[in-house]
C-alpha cells in the first residue's frame, strides 16, 4: 500500500496584533452620499464628529444571517442554509458630562446619519464599516451606587450598512 504525501492547508498569516484603544475610531458623519465609497470630504466635513474619545463601550455593530431550517422526510437531519441578512442592534455609550455639553449637543433621537467605524483607526486604504442608521434613543443613565462615570446611551436603528469599505486618503 502506497502512501501519498499529504499538504497541510495554507497558515493564515500572521496578525499585526493590538488593542482596540487609541486605535479604533467612531465618527458620527450626518451625510455620506455612498456608503460603500465615502470620501475623505465627509469624513472630514465640519458637520462630522469623532466620537472616539468619548465612547465607553460599543455594541451590536454586527451584520449575520438568519439560519434557515431545510428539513426533509429522507433524514432525520435537519440542515441549515443562511437567510436573510439582519443587522444588530446597535448601540454607543459614551460619557456624560455634568453641563450636559456631551454627546446629547451633537445627536439627538430621530437623526438620521451614518456611524463610521475604522476597527484599525483611519488610515487609508484600509477597511472600514459604514452603517445609515437613525437614533432611535438618546438616554442618560443614572448609576445610583456612584461606581462608574455617568454616561449616555445611544439607540440606533440601522437601515443600510457597508463593509469592507475602502478609507480613503487625504482630500484632493
């Protein structure tokens, strides 16, 4: 019995390793005409602001699809197959200031716009991802056992999504 030398599978290449603070950014952009290629104008526009520095955590920015059951009667297996594609349900917390000058100056609920997230800060050429969204709650909390800083919590409801999308580099 003969055997043939088996290949192992392609190694992923290394990672370029780090943390998400002082890296990854969060800029609230009132309008992007194409979310799939935004350009560094809106980016930049004075309507725009960059949230990082101000977000205490960040949640439900995922984009997965639904599984769909595919039963039928030649097994007693049930197979999945992907559905529909659903976004998260997003929120930003960010800090509260005690003059109310924070977060609650710039968004406010029923806005409508776009929350760009560049995972490995903005630099271009590389991804990021754009989400349309509308506020759908702007809301301070109130820790009542003092143990943490006071912050605001921000609702969205997103409509339209991008990723993988381009950043693009400085204006022209």
């Amino acid at each position: 019995m003969s055997k043939e030398k088996s290949m192992a599978p392609t190694a992923l290449p290394a990672t370029d390793r780090y943390i998400s603070p002082e890296v990854t950014v969060y800029y609230w952009v009132p309008e992007i005409a194409d979310i799939n290629q935004p350009d560094r104008d809106e980016l930049d526009h004075a309507d725009a602001w960059d949230l990082s520095a101000e977000v205490a955590s960040a949640t439900g920015w995922e984009v997965a699809a639904d599984r769909v059951a595919v039963p039928d009667l030649g097994t007693r297996k049930t197979g999945r197959i992907s559905g529909r594609i659903n976004p998260g349900d997003a929120q930003l917390t960010c800090y509260a200031s005690q003059d109310t000058d924070d977060v609650r100056a710039v968004i406010k609920r029923g806005d409508r716009g776009n929350v760009f997230i560049g995972y490995g800060g903005d630099v271009a050429g590389q991804h990021a991802r754009v989400f349309a969204v509308e506020v759908s709650a702007v809301t301070p909390t109130v820790d009542v056992a003092g143990s943490e800083a006071s912050r605001v919590i921000l609702d969205f409801s997103i409509t339209d999504w991008a990723e993988d999308v381009v950043i693009p580099g400085p204006a022209s």
